[in-house]
C-alpha cells in the first residue's frame, strides 16, 4: 500500500462515534448548509418505508439535520411510491424529471437526474433495499462534510453479511457479501488508481456529496457510477478531499451470480474508459442458463452511456440562476 493511503486510512478514516450528534448540529447551524437525502428505488416497497421513517423521526422530526427525503422512484412496479410518501418522502418520478431527454434504466441515471430536484448542500445518497436500517448511516457520512470543510465526498464502509430474503445472517464471514467488490472494484482499483485502495466499500451505495463537486462529475448511467464517481473525484479534488466512515453492518438484499456479473462487466467498462477513454469492441456480456438439458446463451448489453456533468445541462443552470 501506499505510504500517501496509510496516512489517508489514519487521517481520513473515522467511526460513526467520532462526531456526535451536537457536534455535527452546531456545525450545521453555523455554516447554514442544508442537507438532502435522496434514495433511488426500484420495487423497495418491502423496505423503503422503514427506511424513509428512521431519518424523519431521528433526523427531521426530533433534530433538524436532514431538510428534504427523496425518493426516486425508477419505475417501480409495485406499491415503492405509495410507501415511500406514506411514510413522509417527497417521491418524485425518474421520468418527470428533465422529460426532453428520454430515461435509460440504471441507478446512476437516477443519482444524476436526482440533482435536479433536490435543494441541499449536501446530498447523501442511501439505497432503498437495507434492513434494519440506523440513521447513523446518514450521520456518519453527513457530519465529516458539515465539520470539515476541506471534505468533498464521504463514503460509509460497514460489514456486509450474507443474507436471507428475511435477512437473516448466512455463512462464516462478515464480508461475504461484497462479492463483485473483491473480485472485480478493489483489483481494479489497487492495480490503476493505488491511491484508492484504502477504501474499505468502494462500490456501496451510501455516500454524500458537496453539490459543488457532483455537479461538475459526469454519471455512469448504470452500476458503474460508484466506481466512477470515486475515480473521478480523486482526480478532480484529491485524495485528501475524500474520506470514509464506519457505520456498522450493512443487511440488504443480495443479487444473484449472473446478475454480479452483468454489475462486474458495467464496472469494468467504467473503469476501461477512465483508464482509456476507449471504445469497446463488443459492448455487450453473454451469459448462460441452463434450459432441459441443454445451456442456452442470453446475451446482456453493457451501459454504454454516461450523463454530462449537470452544471452543463441547461435546465440545472437556469434553476440556479432563478
């Protein structure tokens, strides 16, 4: 490792415990800067609700850290949008959002469009599939950015157990469930850019931002936008800009093989790019499934597409002037 990444792991890698909850309030109210929530959703009816009231009743209702949750709803089929609201989210559509240009399917399509209608200072980002869900993993990764102003991108890192579809814990290890991270994120990472190797959940999906720097990376439209945004960030901001936090256990549900692999390819390809800015020859992933007795291919297409940084879109712009 790095001798730049160990003193990062020592001076930039904290416990939810460090900053406590007054600490990160004051820091708030002296600096004035709002924080947005925003949770992309696709059929999370199961677990969003629980997750949007954790942050109201910690972080909205009994103290004033959180000003807006956001739940994007990408096109759910089942009861996502009427949780997410029930349980007091503002739920905004992915399609009613910047309607001239037509959606793609991804999570990083969400994050993007998400920019448009949020209002914070600071967006955290937090997946809608987690169980027994803690504000803590708002607080951890808000406070750093509200206490330091140095701090551009705050990423969570947790254990991440196998689990059941009830969520309980399967298995021998703690980390058995960053699969597509060990074998396809953290060997890219250690191989191309050393200097982020110390991140401990380099692909998870709780992290926040200054809208100052999200607003000038361009959005992966797929699995490849928390690869990217890191890569990216590092080489706008720097190492030192960056940072993460320990918020405990992660429990969420887990994917199936072919579809880590589809994730691994899309992460692959995000990284190709970055390394490159090449073309693919064949943009696309082959996979099989046994049919009878026989396998039969089904042939998947890798994201191929990003999103521009949104200080270039023209709607964002005419927002802040307005």
């Amino acid at each position: 490792m790095l001798e730049e990444v160990e003193r990062w792991l020592i001076e930039r890698s904290w416990s939810v415990s460090d900053r406590p909850l007054h600490r990160i309030l004051a820091a708030k109210r002296s600096s004035g800067q709002t924080v947005s929530v925003v949770l992309p959703a696709l059929n999370e009816e199961a677990t969003v609700g629980d997750i949007v009231s954790v942050i109201r009743h910690d972080l909205v209702l009994q103290v004033p850290l959180v000003d807006e949750v956001v739940v994007i709803d990408s096109g759910s089929t089942d009861r996502t949008s009427e949780v997410a609201a029930a349980a007091g989210a503002t739920v905004v559509h992915r399609d009613a959002i910047l309607p001239r240009l037509p959606a793609v399917p991804g999570k990083g399509e969400v994050l993007w469009r998400s920019l448009l209608v949020t209002r914070g200072d600071i967006v955290c980002f937090v997946d809608a599939d987690l169980r027994e869900f803690s504000s803590d993993f708002v607080t951890g990764i808000v406070g750093p950015l509200l206490t330091d102003p140095g701090l551009q991108l705050v990423k969570a890192m947790y254990d991440r157990p196998m689990t059941t579809a009830d969520g309980s814990i399967t298995g021998a290890g703690a980390g058995q469930g960053g699969r597509v991270t060990e074998l396809m994120a953290r060997p890219l990472l250690n191989m191309h850019w050393p200097q982020l190797a110390g991140f401990v959940q380099p692909l998870g999906g709780e992290y926040a931002a200054r809208r100052g720097l999200l607003e000038q990376l361009p959005f992966p439209v797929g699995y490849g936008i928390e690869l990217g945004m890191l890569v990216d960030a590092l080489h706008l901001v720097g190492l030192d800009a960056l940072a993460q936090v320990d918020v405990g256990v992660r429990k969420h549900r887990h994917q199936d093989g072919q579809a880590l692999g589809r994730m691994a390819a899309a992460i692959y390809r995000t990284a190709q790019l970055r390394l490159a800015r090449a073309h693919l020859l064949r943009p696309s992933l082959t996979q099989f499934e046994r049919a009878g007795d026989a396998f039969e291919p089904r042939t998947y297409s890798v994201d191929t597409e990003e999103r521009p940084p949104m200080r270039d879109v023209a709607e964002y712009q005419s927002r802040k002037v307005a």
